[in-house]
C-alpha cells in the first residue's frame, strides 16, 4: 500500500499567500500610519458663554429647529474624572450632535483643569456654587423657571445632590452610570474605594493626579484595558477608520483632569465608605441631601456590563427619590460604550429625548413610559 505524501505543494502555496496578505496589510498600514490621519476630537461647534475660575459653559445652538423640538434646554453636567469631550468624540457617535439635529438647546460644563489653588474645593462648591450658577445663567438665557439636567458618572451624582436642593429649578432629571448606591462589591473599583486612605491621600498631595485616578482605572481589568486593547489595534491596523477612533479614543482617555483635593475625601468617605447619599444622610454645605425632595421626573439609564458603575450602584436610584414618574433603563453595554457605540447610539439618544419629549409639558398626572 502506497504511502500519503505530505502536500507539499499545497503547503507552499498557502505559506505563500499568507506572505502575500501580509507584505500587503504590512504595507497599507505604513501608509495609514506615516500619512495624514483625522483624529480631532470635539468638532461640533459651541459657544462659551459663561466663565467662573477654571469652569466653562459650554453652549451648542441646532441649526434647525425640527417640529415639536424640545423648547427647554438641556444642560450635560460631567464627572470631574476625565472631560465631557466624550460626548463630542467622532463623526456619526456624536451624542452632542445628535441632540443637535433633534433641535435641542444644548449646554455642557467643562470643568478645565484644576491647579493648586482649587484644592480646597468641596462638592458643595461644585454642586452650590458653580452647578447652581450655571443654571441660572441658562434660566436667564432662555426666559425659563426649570431646566433639564442630563447627569454623567460623577456628575450624575452631582446632578442628584443639586435636584434635592434645587428641586424648582430642574424640570426633568437624567442621571447616565450614575452612582448612588456603593455599597456593593460588584466592581472592583468599589472594594478597592472601601479600602483607600483618602485622608492620607488629601493631606499628602492635595489634588489627586488624573493620571494618578487613569492608572487605577486600567489596573481594574489590565488584560483587556492595558493587553487586548492593543491587539486589537495591531490587528486592525490596516484600517484607517479604525486607527483614527483608536487615536481619538487614547486622546480622550489620558486627558485626565486632577480632582480638587476635598472633592475627593468626601466623596470617597461619605459615598464609597459610608453609603450615605442613597439612604438619605449625606451632608453638603451643611445640609442633609434628601432624595424625597427629587421631585421632577427621572430617567436612569445604565450599562449592564459597566465594569466601574455596575446597576447594582444605580438601580436603587429610583425607588428612593420622592418623584413618582420614574423609569430605569438598563442597556447592554459597559461605561464608555454606552456614549459611542452604534448599538447604543441607536437606542441611547432616542430614548432620552423621547423621554423628555413626552414632559415637555407639565402635567398634574405623572406621565407614563
């Protein structure tokens, strides 16, 4: 009986075809990488219209004004981690455009950067001071008693703080990966929270380094922040659409603020240690936070698989506020992707906005859905 050959012919020409590809995406990536790349972030025109310190008010006007447009405008307060350029971060996953083309009035708070001087900073001064100042300068603006108030992370929380205040002053709330509840160990950056000398912290080098708060993050799930990531750059590097949202991405990412020093001791102690803004016995500027004066209506979406704000720190959100018309929305994505993925952006901008839509008008009856 004849014995099987290796096929070595066929061997040959597959390695060859291999080489072929190779020498080719090899080629076509030197081309992407050595020629010119867009990879600019927040390109939709705005206006600053207000200034205080280091803080902005950033202002976006529509173009167009579509029929039955949101007349009341909306203000997107940030987390003090990182900037609001998230947002605005490329072209066609631009949660700031999108507004836009749906005729909304749109304000953000660029919160800068914080120098040596801001360090005594608390949230009360954030939430009393620059927030409510914000506001007003927006309700003067647009002839207007309440705004809307669009909450991200850190700055949802803030968000909350102000509303149990201010109630008359926010006509709707949306709070976005917000933070309420941390007493959970469903993400490691709450155990990790619960064990941090924010004290020492604070005392040692007052403003803590945003590039202090980064390395933290990415040490959260270094295999895929620190490891995949960069494989997957590798393999797609023949892609110029891909490389530009890669370098957009990493622009965003290490453009990290410091964070006022005292800011971040309460924070850390009153929310992370000591749980106290969901049961309603936190104090700012002296005075206790009482979630059963959130009175307007409040939409609260977050990630399903958010490794930083996991639900089980959100969703009790709703259940603790003194409003009745509430609504928890739950997508299936993680922290970042829920401002710039396809996915969500197909669901994420509609909803908010359909949701607000249907407040426009006050009624004595909560609203449905």
């Amino acid at each position: 009986m004849e014995k099987a050959g290796l096929p070595v012919d066929l061997i040959l020409s597959k390695l060859a075809e291999d080489t072929a590809k190779s020498q080719f995406r090899t080629q076509k990536a030197s081309e992407i990488l050595l020629g010119p790349l867009e990879t600019e972030i927040a390109q939709t025109p705005y206006d600053v219209v207000f200034e205080e310190d280091r803080v902005k008010l950033k202002y976006y006007q529509p173009k167009n004004r579509p029929n039955g447009h949101l007349k009341t405008p909306l203000l997107v307060i940030y987390a003090l981690i990182n900037r609001e350029t998230m947002l605005d971060l490329q072209p066609g996953k631009s949660v700031a455009k999108s507004f836009l083309d749906n005729g909304i009035d749109l304000y953000m708070i660029d919160w800068g950067y914080p120098t040596e001087k801001d360090k005594f900073l608390t949230i009360d001064d954030h939430v009393n001071g620059y927030i409510d100042d914000m506001v007003d300068v927006i309700r003067q603006r647009h002839n207007v008693e309440k705004i809307n108030i669009m909450g991200i992370c850190m700055g949802g929380t803030m968000s909350v703080i102000y509303s149990s205040f201010h109630p008359e002053k926010v006509k709707n709330l949306v709070t976005t990966v917000t933070p309420s509840n941390f007493d959970t160990d469903k993400g490691l950056l709450h155990v990790w929270m619960k064990q941090v000398d924010a004290d020492e912290l604070v005392d040692a080098y007052g403003n803590i380094s945003g590039d202090f708060m980064n390395f933290g993050f990415l040490l959260l799930n270094p295999a895929r922040l620190m490891l995949d990531k960069y494989v997957g750059f590798m393999e797609h590097v023949d892609n110029k659409e891909f490389v530009e949202n890669f370098v957009r991405m990493e622009k965003w990412i290490f453009d990290s603020p410091d964070i006022p020093g005292e800011t971040f001791r309460q924070f850390i102690k009153d929310c992370y240690q000591k749980n106290l803004l969901i049961q309603s016995k936190m104090k700012v500027g002296g005075r206790i936070v009482d979630l059963k004066n959130v009175t307007m209506p409040l939409l609260n979406i977050y990630g399903k698989f958010d490794h930083l704000v996991p639900p089980e720190a959100c969703k009790k959100l709703t259940g603790r506020i003194g409003s009745k018309d509430t609504e928890d929305v739950c997508l299936e994505t993680g922290h970042i992707g829920i401002y710039v993925s396809s996915k969500t952006q197909k669901e994420f901008v509609p909803k908010i906005i359909d949701w607000l839509k249907k407040r426009e008008r006050e009624t004595s009856e909560p609203v449905q859905g």
